[in-house]
C-alpha cells in the first residue's frame, strides 16, 4: 500500500470514528427498555421516560453507575483524541512536518479505542444484567460507539504504518533471522 493510500485510508478511518463517537457521546438511544413502567431508552447521560417525551439525568433517574461514569470518561477521551488528531494530521500533512506526529496520533487513537472498546462492553453486559426484566435491546448509540473503536483502531494503524512503524518491524525480523542462522562453535 503507497504512502499516500495510507495517509487517506487513515484519514477516512479517522473521520468515520470521530462521528461514530460522537454520534455515541450526544445521543441517548444506548440501549432501550421494551417493558420497563417508566424508561423507553437510556444513554451516557439521560434517562428517557415513556410517557412523558422528555429526558432526565441519569444520576436523578438510576442512581451512580460505575460502568458509567468509566465508559463516559473513555468515550470522550476517544472523541477528543480523535477530533485532535483529525485537526493534527491535517495540519501536520499540509506543512510537511515529520513524521513522528503519525506516529503520536496513530498511538494516542489505538491507546484511547482499545479501552472504550473494552469499556463498552463493560458497560453493555453490566447495563444487560441490570435490566433483563425489562426487555433489554442495544440501541444506535452502542452500536455506532461499537463501530467507531474498530475503525478508529484501523485508522491509528494506518497512519502508523504511513509513518513508518512497519518497517521498523520488518526490519528488525529481518536481523533476527540472520541472528538465528548464526550459530557460535564452542571450543574446550
């Protein structure tokens, strides 16, 4: 793959994953409460009530929620790193600085998706215990937010293969197998 098919694809990845997150942070369709008396659906932040077509804080509505509060956090981290990198990597290709800004932004996308992947999830089987009862469904929100961590993980990979990383890889397997062929002959 050319160098500049990277930085694109890297690029594309990176936009698709802000808006997922994003699209995950604002909205409040994580998951939804088929038979739940009260709540139709729930996000990061707000409750939704049947009934009465508006929303309420979820710390009011269900009380504190570690889960929450951890994949709230993660979540915005992956949102701010990624818009930061959009804006950086942008920046960084018009001027023609080096290359260890790829390599900054490709990390700092990786290291912030992996846990809110990890935190999602958390949040999915702790959120799908607590409301079992309640006809529990994931909604558009967990879904995009599902979407983004992959693709924000294929977009760090990217642009830390445009910066380079891989070669160093290739590199380095290439001295360990001529390392491996040498074998030193011990003489009493």
């Amino acid at each position: 793959m050319g160098s500049q098919l990277q930085y694109q694809c890297g690029s594309v990845c990176l936009l698709l994953g802000y808006f997922a997150t994003l699209v995950s942070l604002i909205t409040s369709h994580w998951y939804t409460l088929a038979d739940h008396p009260l709540y139709s659906h729930v996000g990061l932040w707000t409750v939704c009530y049947k009934d009465y077509q508006e929303c309420e804080d979820i710390e009011l509505a269900s009380g504190h929620h570690g889960h929450v509060y951890v994949t709230r956090a993660c979540v915005v981290a992956a949102c701010l790193v990624t818009g930061l990198g959009i804006i950086m990597v942008t920046f960084a290709f018009a001027d023609q600085v080096h290359k260890a800004t790829f390599k900054i932004w490709g990390y700092a996308v990786v290291f912030t998706a992996l846990p809110t992947l990890m935190a999602t999830l958390w949040y999915h089987h702790r959120t799908s215990s607590l409301n079992a009862e309640y006809g529990y469904s994931v909604g558009f929100s967990f879904i995009a937010c599902q979407v983004a961590m992959p693709t924000n993980i294929l977009a760090g990979w990217n642009l830390l293969r445009f910066a380079g990383i891989g070669d160093n890889i290739a590199e380095l397997r290439h001295h360990l197998g001529t390392w491996r062929e040498y074998r030193p002959v011990m003489t009493m």
